[in-house]
C-alpha cells in the first residue's frame, strides 16, 4: 500500500513537499482521510486541528515551537540567555538585550565599548524594521519598543569580499527521547554590497536576509547547486569547497563539528520548554501527550567569523520551503496574439504533473507595468504558463520561476526528512546521537528544573503562591515574607504575570545569585542551581512520601 499523505494546509510549503513525495511514489490525499504525514501551516489553529486528526498521523508541528522559534525572538531570545547562564557548553549565542525590559543594561553596555548591536523587532521578518547601532542615542527613539538587540559579530567570514550567512536544517524526530538530525548541505545566502565593516554601509553589506538583498540590482541569480564561486544564493556543500579553496585555514569539517554541536545543543536547550509545552496541551485535552508523533524541520541562521567560529544568529520553527529566484534584468516581452506558449515541462516530474504552477515555490522576472495581468480565476494556470503575476512578492507584475539551488537544497531537506520519520534509508541527515548525549551530560539542570516544576504546578500550568512559599521554605530557607518577595518578583517579571516554568526557572536562578557572582561564573551558578534542585527534589520526594 502507497504511504498517504496530506498537504492541504501546507501552505507555501506544499510545491516542494509535493515534489518529495511524487519522487517516492506516495500518494497525496485530501482532508479527513487516513494518512502517514500530515503537513500543516504554523497557524497555532491547524496544530490543534491536526492533533485531532484519526490515525496518529505524523505532524510537522511540535507543541509550543511556535512561541518559542518563529518571528517572536523575545520568547528564544531569554531561553539561551537562560541556559547559557547554567552552561558552558551554551557559547555560540551573541549576547541578547530583551527591550524595552533590558533598555538600561543595553544602554549601560553601548557606553563600555560592547560594539554594535543588530535591533530587530519582535515579530518581525524578512529584515523588516532592521537597524545596526553603536549608541545608546541609536536605539533611544525607539526604546520603549519590543525589540532584541543582538552583539553584532564584528568580523565576519568573508568570500570574495561579500558577507555570508548559512541557513542549517535541522530534523527534531522526537523529543522523548530526543532525536536529532542534521542535513548535509544548506544554503548560504551572501549580502549583495561589499562588506568592509564601515558602520555606515548600506544594509545589504550587513544584513544577509534574502527578501532584502533580493530587491538590489547588485542581487546575483546561481541555478547550478554545485556552483560555490558565484551567485546571491548557493549551495552550502558547495560554498564550503569553495572555501576551502581561498580562505586560509578554513576547514569544512571542523565546519561541520561546531554545527553539529549547536544543532545539538540548541535542541537540547529547547526540550524542557517543549515537552512542558506538550504537557499543558495534553492537561487541557485530557489526552496523551501528542508530541510522540509530532516533529519539526527547523532552520539554524548561524555565521561564520574570521576565526572560523560558527555563531547562532536565530532558529526559525517555520524555515521558508520556497524555491525563488530573484527578478531578471530584462523585462519580458508580451506575448504575440494567441497566448503564451505552453509551459516546457520540468524534467524531473512525471508527465502528469508537468502543468503544476510554479507561484508557491518560485520567483520572479520583471515584467512591464502595463502587461495586462492573467483574467480572473487563471492566476494559477497563467504562472505556470510564464503569464505575469501581480501578487504581493514585487511590486508591479512579473512572472514566476524556480530556483534551481533552492529546490535541490530544500527537496533534500524535506525528503530525507521524510524518509528518517518513515524508518527509510536517508543519506540527507547525520544522526546527532552522540553530540545530543553530550550536550545532555552538561545541560541537565534545566530539565530537571522542569520536572520538579511539574510536579508542583496547578491543573492550569502555573505555581501557585501557597505552592510557592512551601517550596522557597524548603530550598532556600527562606521565611514567609521573602518567599512571597521572591514569588511576586516572578510574577511580575513573567510576560503573562503567572509564574510558569520560564519565570519559575529565573526565580531560582536570582536566588542563587546571592551571595552575588563574578560576572561570567556560570560554573559557581550551575553548581548553586544544582543545589537548590536537590533540595527541592527532597522537599517533593518528603511531601509525596506524607501525602500518600
């Protein structure tokens, strides 16, 4: 029997998913019936729909990813800062102010000569709202903003002269046990402006992002994967042999080492957040947890700098699936009388799909303003079929083609993917098995943090402030008054002014920062919040023992 599979709520993910699954001879059904996968928008609401879903299908949406690693990098942002304050093995992440909450330790940092920051709005995307500062006065007008202030990585890996980034994809099988994969190749997307580290350069010498550099006239188009020498957007594989042929010293496998260990490290830092995440939503279904057959495809934003060290710049739990190119110089000349010729078929798919529009996954060439748009209800036939397009991508209309390096890049991510979740063979991925066992051995505390938290907070999720003195009693001594100090301070600081995991977590991280630490002791604090979790551990093993 075929593997079903569902792409109805796929979205703009569904072009290069369906390519996925034509090339293995699954068959595509329609909401409602049974099927293996089930591949879903991030709309929080198809979660929810598709968890409802008969058959146990797997589900490319996990539980609380959403909050935690989409455009809302607030949420991201205080988790690593988190963890990285328990963990050495946390060192890949720059530096973070959370505004307008951190604005006066982001003021107080920009007056010691800590550098630019990267500002970027909460919820933003696509480099909007974007802005480099090297001074308070920069960031002041707009202080009061939800925004994150990021350290700019100051002397950035450079080729041929333009500043790079790579987008890593990374396959969260399962989080209990965690199972992590890596793909083998990525993309790495180049700014379209010389970088020479002038603070008053143009954005698209600093800032990577694709929906920017695109709309510059210096924006290269590469259709050839294996090609690492030219174009705006190229293979990663290929960008790394390239390196290693002109960067001195680079080596692509320690390359691939450091990725490997934030990947790893990364996902573990997220577990606890993820599987609490499933625990609330399996207390308001009153069902099993459903993260046994959820997973994600996430996307790792990391830079390279002069000394070869890779950097965590974001995770985005929803990585762009879209095969696009970028416009084409030359305007497109309008058809003669009789229509637009038929579309050449692409030669990967079988002759029964060669008509498939090409809007979702594929970009566009300039056309003139006053090309007359396809009639109404042929918007897709006419795409496909090189007619111009007026959608919202680029202003004006333009006609819709594919990227080459896209679609071979992301058609491996998805489908090797696909395959590891369906126990297929798959050369697409390394199995981080090994790197995740040793991020474990060193970030355990956090998790253990979860469990004790689980085991005290109420039906809604959140920790009561009786629960709360009980417990400040037994782990830090603490009498009344200050229990109800310290649990009031999280409440308030809280972002839902509840104390939840996250804001019960730095409530026990404050308190065993006093007596004060020296700046950087995440080992004196890692060892004072083991501490306090065994004796809290001790205080829930007692009031269980007396409580049955």
């Amino acid at each position: 029997m075929k593997v079903r599979v569902c792409l109805d709520d796929a979205k703009k993910a569904e072009e290069v998913v369906r390519l996925c699954i034509e090339e293995r001879n699954f068959l595509q059904v329609p909401a409602g019936k049974p099927c293996a996968l089930l591949w879903i928008g991030n709309a929080e609401d198809s979660l929810h729909t598709a968890l409802e879903t008969s058959g146990a299908p797997l589900i490319n949406r996990l539980p609380g990813l959403l909050e935690l690693a989409h455009k809302e990098r607030v949420p991201f942002t205080r988790l690593m800062a988190r963890v990285s304050r328990v963990s050495p093995a946390v060192h890949f992440v720059p530096r973070a102010w959370v505004l307008p909450d951190e604005a006066p330790a982001l003021e107080r940092a920009l007056a010691s000569g800590v550098g630019r920051v990267i500002v970027k709005p909460d919820g933003g995307s696509q480099g909007d709202g974007v802005f480099l500062a090297a001074r308070w006065a920069d960031v002041a007008p707009r202080a009061a903003e939800c925004l994150v202030a990021q350290a700019y990585v100051p002397a950035p890996l450079t080729l041929r002269g333009l500043k790079f980034d790579v987008r890593a994809y990374v396959l969260l099988e399962c989080l209990s046990p965690l199972r992590v994969h890596l793909c083998r190749d990525g993309l790495a997307r180049f700014a379209t402006a010389p970088y020479d580290g002038a603070p008053a350069r143009k954005l698209t010498a600093h800032l990577t992002n694709y929906s920017l550099n695109v709309r510059d006239a210096a924006y290269e188009h590469n259709d050839d994967p294996h090609d690492g020498a030219r174009g705006s957007k190229r293979s990663l594989r290929a960008t790394l042999a390239e390196l290693e042929r002109t960067a001195r010293g680079f080596d692509a496998s320690s390359f691939w080492s450091q990725l490997e260990h934030i990947a790893a490290a990364t996902c573990v830092a997220l577990q606890p957040s993820l599987l609490h995440a499933a625990a609330r939503l399996s207390l308001a279904r009153r069902a099993a947890p459903p993260s046994a057959r959820c997973f994600a495809l996430l996307g790792f934003d990391v830079l390279v700098d002069e000394a070869h060290r890779l950097h965590l710049l974001e995770v985005n739990s929803n990585p762009s699936l879209q095969a696009r190119a970028p416009p084409a110089p030359l305007p497109i000349t309008p058809p003669a009388r009789g229509g637009y010729p038929p579309a050449p078929p692409r030669p990967h798919l079988s002759p029964r799909l060669s008509f498939l529009p090409f809007l979702d996954i594929d970009v566009c060439e300039a056309a003139p303003a006053d090309l007359a748009p396809p009639t109404k209800g042929s918007r897709l036939t006419a795409a496909a079929h090189g007619a111009p397009c007026r959608c919202m991508e680029f202003g004006g209309a333009h006609v819709h083609r594919r990227c080459l390096v896209d679609e071979a890049v992301k058609r491996a991510a998805v489908g090797g993917a696909i395959d590891i979740l369906l126990r297929r063979p798959s050369e697409a991925y390394t199995d981080l098995a090994a790197a995740v066992g040793a991020a474990q051995a060193t970030m355990g505390s956090i998790d253990r943090a979860r469990r004790a938290f689980e085991k005290c907070m109420d039906r809604r999720g959140v920790l009561t402030s009786t629960r709360a003195r009980k417990l400040l009693r037994a782990a830090a001594g603490f009498g009344s008054a200050e229990a109800d100090i310290a649990f009031l301070r999280a409440k308030h600081a809280a972002l839902d002014n509840e104390v939840g995991l996250d804001a019960f977590i730095d409530m026990l991280l404050r308190l065993c920062e006093s007596p004060p630490l020296d700046a950087g002791d995440s080992a004196n604090l890692e060892a004072r919040f083991s501490d306090m979790l065994g004796r809290i551990e001790e205080w829930i093993a007692d009031t269980s023992t007396n409580d049955a």
